[in-house]
C-alpha cells in the first residue's frame, strides 16, 4: 500500500517508484537500478442508459 507522505519532495522517477530509496528534488535522477514503477489503477467508465428500464412483455401462449 502506498504511503501517504508528501511525494512532491522526492525526484519525478522517485514519485513513480514503490521502493523506499528516494532522492531528493534537488538530483536529477537520469535512470535507476532498483526502479519498479508502481501500479497503475485502472478506472473503467460505467454507462447507463436514459430513464428506467422498460418492462418485458409477457409471453402469450395459445
């Protein structure tokens, strides 16, 4: 689970980063060996149509 300290301290590759090892803002980090980037969490859209759903007809059977 991520932490809640302030991410905005630490290099952009750092913010991006699960580990614990963080550089300060002030390095510029080009590349690093330890990275593992996080895990994004996908949002999924969910759709609805207009008004309510309309009653099925009933069956007619003769």
């Amino acid at each position: 689970m991520k932490d809640k300290t302030d991410l905005s301290q630490y290099s952009k590759l750092c913010q991006k980063c699960v580990r614990n090892c963080r550089q300060n803002k002030a390095v510029t980090v080009i590349s690093c060996p330890r990275y593992m980037p996080a895990p994004v969490q996908m949002t999924i859209p969910l759709k609805f149509g207009r008004g309510r759903p309309k009653k099925p007809k009933p069956l007619i059977d003769l």
